[in-house]
C-alpha cells in the first residue's frame, strides 16, 4: 500500500477540535497519533479534544508536561496522552510503559522524536504547523498502515459538508 498523506488548513482552534472530533471515533485500541509540531502549534488542544470527544464529556484534560502521562477510561479502550518534551533517552518510554500501551489503548504522543528507535511504524503523524501570525493551522497527516484508510476517508471533503 502506498504512503497515506493529506494537508488540511485549520483556520482556528474550533477546526482543530472539529477535526479532533472527526477522528475521534474511527480510533481503537492500538492506535497510535505522533502529534508534531513547534511549541504553541495546538498539539495539546487536539489531544485535549480528543479525548473530550472519546469521553463524551467536558472534562479538564491538563497537559501532561511533568507528569510524562496521562490515562483516561472512557467506553472502550484507555487513551493514554503522553507529552515527551522532557525525556532525554528512549529508554524513559519503556519505564512510563508507552510501548504496552502502544498495542492496547489508544495513544496520543506529544514530541514524538524523543521516541527514537520505538516509535511505531503503524501510527498517524500529526504534523501542525501554524501560520507567522493569526490562529491558522496547518495540519499534515501521513501514514503508511492500510488500518488509517477509514480515517482519510472521513477527511475526504474536510472541511466542505
């Protein structure tokens, strides 16, 4: 199969919830989203509303910067959030048990290059890149597992229904 990859614009936080949302539900246990992108890009706002969406509720979702990871347990499998902006070694991922989780829950990673030699070949990259000024985001997706078909099927149009 050949490499899956799309482009969306996302001209505010609202777009980058509603594609949080779109995504939200097509996800299982063993998926795996590597969110990418510099400080302040909205990696934590998708996550955040990604997991809101999978709880069916508002729910505070704090950034896991020093706690390294957090779970949550809706219907179905767990999502864990990881941020790995402050891992110095690859080996810390198999201390905070990433790589389990990286087969039963769902996983969203912040700073995924920290992952190095473990970051998984069958997951989403999620690259934002915001514009110099103003709200809009940039948001590239690719894979290269078959399993991410339903979920560029679900951006197809994005964001003209």
């Amino acid at each position: 199969m050949s490499r899956l990859e799309t482009t969306l614009t996302l001209p505010d936080p609202d777009a980058t919830t509603a594609l949080a949302h779109r995504i939200a539900p097509l996800l299982g246990a063993g998926d795996v989203i590597l969110l990418q992108g510099p400080i302040g890009a909205g990696k934590s706002h998708f996550a955040r509303a990604l997991i809101q969406a999978r709880l069916g509720r508002a729910e505070d979702v704090p950034s896991p910067t020093f706690t390294l990871v957090q779970t949550y347990h809706p219907d179905g499998p767990e999502v864990w959030h990881a941020d790995l902006y402050r891992l110095t070694d690859p080996a810390e991922v198999d201390e905070l048990g990433l790589t389990q989780a990286f087969d039963e829950a769902i996983v969203l990673v912040e700073w995924p290059d920290r992952l190095g030699r473990l970051r998984p070949a069958k997951a989403l990259a999620l690259d934002l890149t915001p514009e110099a000024t103003g709200d809009v985001r940039h948001a590239q997706l690719s894979a290269d597992d078959p399993r991410w078909g339903a979920v560029f099927q679900a951006l197809s149009g994005w964001p003209d229904e």
